[in-house]
C-alpha cells in the first residue's frame, strides 16, 4: 500500500512537472503584454506577467492571472490593469479557447486584479468579488488610477473606467459553471484588506490572489497586514492543494508557496517582533538581515519597505 502510494505521488509530480513546463510565449513584445501563458491542466491555466514593477511595456499586468474552460464558458481570475491590458488578458485566452468568458472574479483590491472589469463587463461576463474588496476598489480608485497612469502612461490607460463587481459576498461564495465547481473564499486581511482566493475543490487547485507570492518577494504595502496574511494564507492552505497558481510567479505546489511565501512573512513578522520588543527604533529597521531571501526577484527594492511596514505595524499594535 505504502509503495502504491508513492507510486501515484511520484506519477502527480511527473504530470504536474509536465504541465508546468508547458508553457507557451505567445510574444516577447507589445502584442502580449509580456505575458506567458503556462498550462496547468487540460482545462485550467495560468496567465503569468513580469515580476517586475508596472510600465508601458507590460500595461500594468506585471501579476498572476488565469482561467479556467468549461462546458458553458470560460471563468477569468482577475481582469488585468485596465481597458487596453484587459484586451490583452482576453487575446490571449483566445489562442486556447473560442468560449466566452462568462464570470471574472476580483481577488482583490489592488488595479490589476479589477481595472479590466469593464472591458469584460461588456463583453456580458459577471463580476464576483468580495464585499471588503470592492469597498478598498472604491476607496482608493482615484488614487491607483493617478497612480498607474504615472507608471504605464495616459495612453496606455485611456478608456478604463471604475466598474465594481455585480455578485458581492462576506466570507464565501460558492458557484458551479459547466460541471465545474468554485468556491470563493476570503479568510482576512493580506496584502490588501479584500483578498481572496478561489478554490476548485475536486481539481484541487487553488487561484491564491496576492495571499501567495512565487519566484518574487512578497511587498508588504499600506494597505497590508502580516500578522492576519499569516492567518489568512494558514487557511488556504489547509485546502492542501495540489496546485497553487499564485498572484505573482509561475503555478508550483505548496513547498515553493511555503518557501517563497509563508516562510518569508514569518520570517519578517517575528523578526522585527523580537527587534521592536528589544527597543529598536524605526531608524534601525534595516538590521535585520534579510539576504537569506535574496533569490527572490524585486528583494533590493521591497526588503527595507517590508521591514519599516511590520515595524509600523508593530507599533500601531503596541499602543491599542
């Protein structure tokens, strides 16, 4: 039984390694939006962006899609940086599929995961989200507009419009397309206050949103909590996926999530916890030693940022 066992392990991490390298570039230039395209199964995938910071090259899809076929349609996870990258998002999903896409979900507040709802909304899809989400969405739109506009350029952003979900829930939603079943959960703050992550219970596959990063350093930003993204991602992964198409990186399993990720936040957490309690004062954030994660893309431009907002958060916590 036990040889058994590890025989059909090994035969998943055969496949799963298979479909993780089959990945297809569609382009390496603006028709794509630098985006790839990596296959997860023969009806889900993953549309991966740069791990870099939004620009005019990538029309601020520098994050994590995907989608998933079904009998009836295709259901998108997260709309991509505006009207002209959502165009990008649905050009490429036409390379696989002629359906229509009939659901997108948001999960989460930050521009690139709703900014493209509205080419999608009028192309007859409905829009699922969290109510926490859409509420940050509603907060800080003028903000991540202003914002992305400096960073991709006017052009590249012109005609998209704010459009918040239509389907809004508290902690779960679950819905069933084609014969395939989502369930949409939001298990508290991470890096944005609404995240979520959408779940495909029989496939054992799981669109993680930003409460998982691959491949680049998570950012801890001002609209981040830690201590509950700890909380939250511990949740998600009682699911024990199978497969996790993260918000940043290339789809793995829950060894490189805990890696990339879990350890990190941890790490990051606890580590400015025992210097905030030994006295250390926001000046001397940068003492902690953080190059045991320096493999991870963007570690010179967040590793000072992540360790001064835990701080603060430690702070703020302290005087409650």
């Amino acid at each position: 039984m036990k040889y058994k066992t590890l025989l059909i392990s090994g035969l998943f991490l055969i496949v799963f390694s298979s479909h993780a390298k089959t990945t297809k570039n569609i382009s390496s230039g603006a028709d794509s939006a630098h985006l790839e395209l990596q296959k997860v199964s023969d009806t889900v995938y993953a549309i991966v962006g740069p791990l870099t910071q939004r620009s005019a090259k990538n029309l601020g899809n520098n994050a994590t899609f995907g989608f998933v076929i079904t009998k009836q349609g295709v259901v998108l996870i997260d709309s991509g940086g505006g009207f002209k990258a959502a165009k990008k998002i649905h050009n490429l999903i036409k390379t696989v599929t002629k359906k229509k896409i009939k659901i997108v979900i948001n999960t989460g507040g930050q521009d690139h995961r709703w900014f493209g709802n509205d080419y999608f909304k009028m192309r007859g899809a409905s829009i699922i989200a969290s109510k926490v989400a859409v509420a940050d969405q509603k907060k800080r739109a003028n903000f991540q507009y202003t914002r992305l506009a400096n960073l991709i350029g006017d052009k590249n952003i012109a005609g998209t419009k704010n459009v918040f979900a239509d389907i809004l829930f508290d902690k779960k939603y679950k819905f069933s397309l084609g014969g395939i079943e989502f369930e949409i959960m939001h298990s508290g703050h991470a890096h944005t206050p609404g995240d979520s992550y959408v779940w495909m219970p029989k496939e054992k596959i799981v669109f993680s949103g930003d409460i998982i990063y691959m491949e680049r350093m998570l950012s801890v930003g001002s609209m981040s909590n830690a201590k509950s993204w700890i909380s939250a991602y511990s949740e998600l992964i009682k699911l024990k996926p199978k497969i996790i198409i993260p918000g940043h990186g290339h789809a793995a399993g829950i060894a490189k999530a805990n890696k990339d990720t879990f350890e990190y936040l941890n790490f990051i957490y606890n580590g400015m916890k025992k210097l905030h309690q030994s006295g250390l004062t926001e000046e001397k954030v940068s003492t902690l030693d953080q190059s045991k994660y320096k493999y991870l893309k963007a570690y010179d431009q967040l590793k000072g940022r992540n360790a001064l907002k835990v701080f603060m958060e430690l702070e703020f916590d302290s005087m409650q």
